[in-house]
C-alpha cells in the first residue's frame, strides 16, 4: 500500500484519539516504526494490521472506521490541501460526483505510483446515484463514503448516502442528492494561496 | 467567419493564408455563432473591429479587464502584442493571423497572455482568443478566477491542480530527504563514535589520521595505554571498569585541546592526535600531565580506582613522508618501551640514526 494511505490512516489516528491511541496501534500491529513514510510503499498486510488494530483499540467496527477517515481527509485542517485537490473536482456537488470517475487519474497525475480502485457514477434517474468502487482495498468503499458526506457540506449540497455492499469485488454506494444548494458551502479560491476574494 | 477576404478586409498574407487554409472544403463555409455561444465557448475572446477598437469580450476577459463593457476601447492601447515583434496596428495583425501571439497588459499587472487571432469575415475586423499559458496560476490569483471563468474544455483548471499537486509531492518528498539525511548522519557518527566514552572510535581515528598526513602539516601522536585497568576489572566488577573509562575519557578531553582527536582503539587504550605540535618537549609535557591527571583516583560508588596510563608517542617531523600504520607502529613501540620500563611513563619514539631516546 502507499505511503500517502497509510500516513493518511496514521493522521487521522492520531489527530482525532490522540498520540497515545495510535502508538498503541502501532505497537498492536507489530509495525516496529512510529510512523509511516508518505513516499515510501509498504505491504498491503500492514495497512491491515493498522486497520484491525484500530478498530480493536476503538471498540468499533472497522467499517465505521473508515468512514470516518474518509471525512477526516476532507474535513480536518491538517489536510486542506487534499480538501483543495478534490474540489478542483467540479464546480458544484453535481459536477464532482461526475467528475469521480476522473479521480483516479488525477491522482495519477500527481503521484503516478498511487493506485486508486476505479470508481463509475450511474444515473439513476431524479437525484440518485449509485457509485461503484471496483479493485480497491476491502472497504475503500466506506471510505468514499464519508469522503462524499464531507464533500456534500464542503460543497453546501444535502445529500443522503449508503454502503450497498460489496457485489464481486465491487462496492456500491447510494447517492440521494436532494438540494445541490442547500447551504453556503466553504469557500474555494481556485489560485492557492489567494486571500479570500 | 471565413479565411477569404472580402469586402474592405485586408487581404491575408501568403503566410497567414498557408496557417489558415483549411483542413476540410466545409471548413471554408461560413459559421453563425451568437455571442452568447461564442462566450461559452470562448470566454476570454475579444471581437475587434478593421479599425482595431474592441466590439464584444468574452465574459471572463470582462472580468479581467474590470469593465463589462469594454466597447469601442482600442485593443492596442490596452494590450501589448509582444511577440512576433513590431505589431502595433490591425494591419500587422492581420499578417500575422493564425499564429501564436504573445501579449501583455499594458496597465495594472501587466498580466501576460497566449493569444491567437483569425479574420472576421465581411467585417475587416479580427476575433482573438486569449488564455494564460502556463502562467495561469498568477492570472487566476490576479484577477480572482474562478473555476467557472474557464470552458470545460480548457484545461486551465487541470494545470493548477497539477501544480498544486506536485508541489504538496514536492514538499513530502524534500521532507523525507531531510529525515533520510539527518537519520544517515546520525548512523555516521553512531559509526564514528565509541558509545561507552563518546568518543572517536578506531574508524573515526582512521579517518582523522589519513586527513592530517593528507594535509601534511605537522601534528603529533599518543599511543595511551590504562595501567592497572585489569585489576579494577577484576576487583570491582565491569560496571567499575566502564566508568572508569568514562572518567579516564572526560579527563582526557579536559587535559587537551578542542582540536585535539581523542579515540579509544581497543579495551582500555587510546590514541591522541595533536594538530599542530610536533616539538618533544610540548608533547612530553603534555604526556606528562595527561599521565598525572588519570593517576588520580577516580570515585566509583565510595571506593576509590586507582590507575594510571603509560605513553607512546612519535611525530610526523620524524618521518620524510609519514604513514598512518608505521606511525601507529612506532607509538605502539614507545607505548611497549613505558611499560617495560614500569609503567606511568611517557616514551618518545626515535629514529636510531637521529639521536639518543628520550622517556620520563
């Protein structure tokens, strides 16, 4: 697995339970260092062994774990800068959700040794969606979950969203978009490092 | 719009006409395109007029420009054509349709631009379109774009993604290039370095001696050797002879220089490098008052150790070309000689064809 994934889980440990929770974590998945490289790629049996480890030191379910690492990556301060990355996505909630199937490629721009599992948005008709999630990590799709909730307030937009379940493979994930505009969503300067406009 | 010239325009230069025939016969046919398509399309166009004033913008030129109606304003007094030189009027221009422009603002930021123009037909005038080039990222914070100031199809917005994107890369990577670097100098000095005294240890020495010969200034050199250090050993336990070496090797540090080297080479023995000084009689002194210094008991747990050190010690004066291991060789010699002689001693190594040995 990636660096940037595990650094990322690590982040989200640490910043939301603390230095100690995730040094039990660490210690718990027998990883033998203190903290992830972002560059460097590591064995996928690690990022489990984080995973199984925190779960267990939370007393939760792994699924929901996840979920919450996926606001986490858009939500917290500490990663402003991946929140701006994904809203170059689109220019309203709408436009992103279209742009998903784009992501994996944009990543790929950036960091050409970072494999994202490919992702389709299908047209239900109305305002529903379902995305599906093929070829990720087991539970990428909990993660995309709680990335599209953050991204839904991010946005402004009111949306209700499901983990469906996992089908060969493949996630699917229920998009209920009922009001693109529903709030004053958090403001984007497309030139970082503008203030304010 | 069309490549032909027609009533009242200029005729095309054989260039411009080469960079605008067309591709396909319909190519040729004339377009009807509304503004509001045009703007959609193109929302950085600027429609000019045969006389060279400015008959419609696309919407985020507008912006630019802070004005919406930018009507009847002369292009030329606004832009600079900077590239192909010597365009100051529809004329040059019009030579130069259909080729990549280079244009600037004339006022405020003096934002530069990529621009191409083509005729108008029927009209003599001349539609330009403009973007940033790779500058975009300053353009967009400039004059506060947004996403929805860009078509879908330019890949404006895909350009400063990526540049943001790369420099976050950038920064993580040059982040692990600082850690890797301070963790390969700590390994260094890890490998340098005797953990039990902190000092040099046989490597560092090594080095140190290979770089004076290098240098080939004078220096001298102690061969130091624990007397009675086997006996604390034995009486007192290791933990007793680990501190005294520790001791042994603070005292050491406080008799000499900081450019001194001060390395431990083996159990209880130590070399001495001493840039610089190759008289005997500075060396034997300081021999001398190294030797007094580490006969002083040294404290370990209310017990009182007691030891002392015999010397060696050479110079690279007394060598034509001195080498690391014939020197080692000769201290540990002198080393040998103060020992044999009782201990407590100092030697001074010497040539035999050069004098009488000196010892104290």
């Amino acid at each position: 697995m990636h660096g940037l994934v595990n650094r990322s889980i690590q982040s989200f440990l640490r910043d939301t339970y603390g230095p100690a929770l995730w040094h039990a974590v660490a210690r718990s998945a027998g990883l033998g260092f203190d903290s992830f490289e972002p560059m460097l790629i590591y064995d996928d049996a690690l990022t489990e062994a984080v995973l199984g480890a925190a779960a267990h030191h939370l007393d939760r379910p792994r699924d929901s774990v996840l979920e919450d690492l996926g606001t986490y990556l858009v939500s917290h301060p500490h990663l402003e800068p991946l929140r701006r990355l994904l809203r170059f996505g689109g220019v309203d909630f709408l436009d992103f959700l279209n742009s998903l199937d784009d992501l994996p490629g944009r990543s790929h721009m950036a960091v050409p040794d970072l494999d994202l599992p490919q992702l389709e948005l299908i047209e239900e008709g109305g305002d529903h969606f379902t995305l599906i999630c093929c070829g990720g990590p087991k539970g990428f799709g909990h993660v995309m979950v709680g990335i599209l909730r953050a991204m839904a307030d991010d946005y402004g937009a009111l949306a209700m969203l499901d983990h469906n379940g996992c089908e060969r493979g493949c996630e699917r994930i229920q998009v209920h978009l009922l009001d693109h505009a529903f709030a004053q969503g958090r403001h984007f300067d497309l030139a970082a490092g503008s203030t304010g406009s | 719009m069309s490549a032909r010239p027609e009533n009242g325009a200029r005729p095309l230069s054989a260039a411009a006409a080469q960079r605008l025939r067309p591709a396909a016969a319909c190519v040729t046919d004339t377009l009807g395109l509304t503004s509001i398509a045009l703007a959609r399309l193109m929302p950085m166009y600027l429609w000019l007029g045969r006389d060279g004033l400015i008959r419609g913008a696309g919407p985020t030129l507008a912006k630019i420009l802070a004005g919406p109606d930018l009507s009847g304003r002369d292009f030329f007094a606004i832009f600079q054509v900077r590239r192909p030189r010597g365009i100051s009027g529809m004329a040059g221009l019009s030579r130069h349709a259909g080729a990549r422009l280079q244009l600037r603002l004339r006022d405020g930021p003096r934002t530069g631009f990529r621009g191409l123009a083509v005729p108008v037909a029927g009209q003599g005038g001349m539609l330009i379109n403009l973007s940033f080039g790779i500058a975009v990222g300053q353009g967009v914070r400039v004059h506060a774009l947004t996403n929805a100031d860009f078509a879908p199809t330019d890949l404006a917005v895909e350009l400063l993604y990526l540049t943001e994107a790369k420099a976050l890369v950038m920064e993580e990577l040059n982040d692990l290039n600082r850690r890797l670097e301070t963790a390969r100098r700590d390994a260094e000095t890890e490998a340098l370095t005797d953990t039990l005294t902190g000092l040099v240890n046989r490597r560092g020495f090594d080095q140190e001696l290979e770089a004076l010969i290098r240098q080939g200034g004078p220096f001298g050199l102690m061969h130091l050797d624990l007397d009675y250090f086997k006996q604390v050993n034995d009486t007192l336990g290791h933990a007793a002879g680990d501190h005294v070496l520790g001791a042994a090797g603070q005292r050491l540090r406080g008799e000499m220089r900081s450019i001194d080297m001060i390395a431990r080479v083996g159990g209880d023995e130590f070399v001495l490098l001493l840039p610089g000084i190759d008289r005997a009689e500075r060396l034997s002194a300081i021999a001398e008052r190294v030797i007094a210094r580490l006969s002083q008991p040294i404290d370990y747990a209310g017990a009182p150790c007691r030891i002392s050190a015999s010397v060696g010690i050479t110079r690279s004066s007394a060598y034509d070309a001195p080498v690391a291991a014939r020197m080692l060789a000769d201290a540990d010699a002198a080393l040998y000689a103060s020992k044999h002689a009782g201990r407590g001693r100092w030697t001074l190594w010497h040539d035999p064809g050069k004098g009488p040995p000196r010892s104290g």
